[in-house]
C-alpha cells in the first residue's frame, strides 16, 4: 500500500488494489480502515478523473459510509451520482453495489417504491439484492413473504460478509413474525461470527441481536445489559441509526419491568433522531409504541407520499400523476399502496377524504366559475372518466370535493347530497 499510495504503480494497478484493501475492511466489519480507505481512494479519484469505473465505487462506499454516520441526505446524492457514472458504460465494476445502496437510503426513508426499483436494478446487474430487499417487504408489511425471502436467502449466503447481514436481517424477521426459536438460532450464529472477528461493528450488531432476542424471550431485565452495550459500542462507531434503534430495545425493556419514565426517556431521544435523520417508517413505529395515536398519521408519510396524495386529492390519474412528477406509474401505483396502508384506506376515495380532512390537498387546485345550474355534466367534462374524486375552488372562494363513483360531495367537512344545489 506504500507504493500505491506514493504512486508508484500505474493508475488501474493502484484502483485495483484500493478497492482490494476497501473490500477486505468491509470483509471483517472494520468500519474505521474502511472509512480511512474510502476518503483516500476518493482523494486518489480526484485527482484521476479519467478513471469513471473507480470514482463511482468510490461515491457507492462513500454513500454507505455517511449513511452509517447519519448524513442521509449526501449519502443519497453520492448515490445517485454513483450510479450516474457507472451506467454510463458496459460491464463498469461496482454497478451493482452502487443500486443496492440507493436502494437502502430510500428504504430506511421510506421510499419504499423507489427502493424496490432500485434493488431491481441492482439485481439485474449481478448484485444479490439481500438482505436489504426482504427488509422491504418486511417494512411494507407483507412478513409472510419476508420469512420466505430471509429463510432463502439464509440458505444461499455462504460467504462471511454476507451472511452475517442476513443473519442480522434474520433476527428482526423472525421476531416480528412471532418465530422466537428461529431469531434466537440466527442471533447465536452471529455471535460466534463476531467473535471471531472481534471488530466493534459487527459486536454492536450481535449485541443488538442478543437484547432483542432476550426481549422476545420475556427477559427484559437479561436483555438490558447486551442492549446498553450496543448502545455504547452504535456511539462509539457513531452511527446514530442503530443507537437510536437500540434505544427503542431499551424502552420497551425498560417498559416491561415497570420503568414508563425511563421508557419515555428512550422513546422520546430514538423519536428526536429518527425525525432528524428523516427514518418514516421507525418514527411511525415510535410514534405508535408512545401511544401518539395516529390522529397525526400523515407525519408517517414520505415526502413523495404526501405529493402523490396531494395530486391524487386534486382528482389525478395514476398517468396524471406520472407524468407530473416524471416517474412511472407503477412507481405511483406502489406509492398509492403504500399511503393506503399507512392511512387505513381502502380506495382512492377515501384517501382524497383523508387529504381533505388534513389539509393535505389543494395542491393545485382548478379554478372552476360555475352555477347552480351548471350541475354534474359540467364537472364530468372537467375530469377523467377513471377518477374517482376532485377537489374544486369556486369563484367565492369555497372549496368542495366530489366522489364521483358515490355521488356524494363534501363540504366542510359534511356530506351532502349531489342533487342539492351548491
């Protein structure tokens, strides 16, 4: 590494063995050296700009280490920018990586529609989308195909690296699927492979496994002590994601044996770093484990949610709204599912209620002069024929929306009947 360093090896011998040496730290969960490798392998790319293949491996674990330190939002633009550059060519090194990165951030977002195509794309060139895309569909609140996905992928992952992540994924599926025995023969496998290791790392995520196992097992007070030490070891690495996860752990561990102070205390610090790092699904779950019901269940939608909800709410096609945001429509069609899911609903009506209820809509809504007598055949020549709601504002200023598969207009929050005047 001396020669490569002081360049005195050609510029693809030096970006094979960078990436040899980053690889080999990702290999044996040494978060650190990796860190050290990556920022020098990025200072070496800089000044070869020439070398696409490398620069964008370089942003792909770059990505994954500001994602471990909490900086989503760069992580998510590196991300992007990797696989910008390595699309570019045929058969370009890291490719692969690069996807299932972008596919993490937007996962742990909750982008869930964007994670999926990206863990597709990933797929497609040659990098096994595990464990990350059973994590999904496990957000997604589809555990039977989780539990299918996490026992194959357990049975296919034979290299180190590998299967210690999803023995990890393999703990938290198994214990949301109610299967105990099953999360605990996970957590003991990757107890022996951390210690063999013996890098902080992978000790904090078998630490983490322990107390949530013991947690499942209904020994909370057992499941304190490996919990704490996550803790202190997730801070150490700070990689505040995980803490905060742990200190969820706590909570619930402090809430079994009676401490509601000490489990608000966690609660309330996982909820403060989940909002700051922008974690929807896991504020989603705090909120309901503090008891924060779901009078305020918007705040779990995404960004991109809330925008599709706000354009469904004007009366838009799944094709209207594609085009509008410029993604595909099954894309929409995903985000529609997954707001159904988080609202309660059921149909594209509902949903617009939900909106209008909240002041969620109105986004872009259509200026409409109209009379009493303008009636229902003017609004049907406004929309089209597959939609199932619009909102209108009048000329006075009031604002209403119609379901038009019921006949039924709001006002104000009251349903009245679509043959009363307006």
């Amino acid at each position: 590494m001396v020669a490569v360093t002081a360049n005195e090896v050609s510029p693809l011998a030096a970006g094979i063995v960078y990436c040899g040496v980053i690889e080999g730290c990702y290999e044996i969960f040494d978060l650190k050296r990796a860190q050290e490798w990556t920022a020098a392998l990025g200072r070496w790319c800089d000044a070869q700009p020439e070398l696409i293949p490398y620069r964008g491996s370089c942003q792909a674990r770059r990505s994954e280490i500001l994602q471990l330190h909490g900086v989503w939002t760069d992580a998510l633009t590196e991300a992007t920018r990797a696989c910008e550059r390595l699309i570019r060519g045929p058969n370009r090194p890291g490719i692969g990586l690069a996807f299932y990165q972008l596919a993490e951030i937007h996962r742990l977002r909750g982008e869930f529609a964007e994670a999926d195509e990206a863990y597709r794309a990933a797929s497609e060139r040659g990098k096994v989308p595990e464990p990350g895309r059973t994590l999904l569909r496990l957000a997604e609140g589809h555990l039977d195909a989780a539990v299918r996905a996490i026992r194959r992928a357990r049975e296919e992952a034979h290299e180190r690296k590998a299967r210690a992540r999803v023995l990890i994924a393999s703990v938290e599926v198994f214990i949301a699927a109610g299967e105990v025995p099953a999360a605990r023969e996970a957590c003991d496998e990757l107890s022996t492979i951390a210690a063999e290791l013996d890098a902080p790392l992978i000790r904090a995520n078998a630490r983490q496994a322990e107390g949530a196992v013991l947690l499942s097992e209904s020994n909370p007070q057992a499941a304190l002590g490996p919990l704490r030490e996550a803790m202190a070891l997730w801070r150490q690495l700070d990689v505040p994601y995980e803490t905060a996860r742990v200190g969820v752990l706590i909570g619930l561990a402090c809430r079994a044996q009676g401490d509601h102070d000490g489990a608000t205390l966690e609660l309330e610090a996982a909820r403060h770093t989940f909002e700051k790092l922008g974690a929807g699904p896991d504020l989603g779950r705090v909120a309901q484990l503090s008891g924060r019901a779901a009078h305020d269940t918007s705040r779990s939608l995404t960004a991109r949610e809330a925008e599709v909800l706000g354009l469904l709410a004007t009366g838009r096609t799944n094709k209207a709204i594609a085009k509008h945001l410029g993604i595909s429509e099954k894309t929409v069609a995903r985000h529609l599912s997954n707001i159904f899911n988080k609202l309660g609903v059921s149909t594209r009506s509902a949903a617009t209620a939900y909106a209008y209820r909240h002041h969620l809509n109105c986004r872009e809504s259509r200026m409409v002069r109209t009379t009493h007598t303008a009636g229902r055949t003017r609004l049907r020549n406004l929309i089209d024929a597959d939609d199932a709601a619009l909102f209108l504002t009048f000329a006075s200023g009031k604002s209403i929306w119609i379901d038009i598969q019921r006949g039924v207009i709001w006002r104000t929050h009251k349903p009245c009947n679509a043959s009363r005047p307006w």
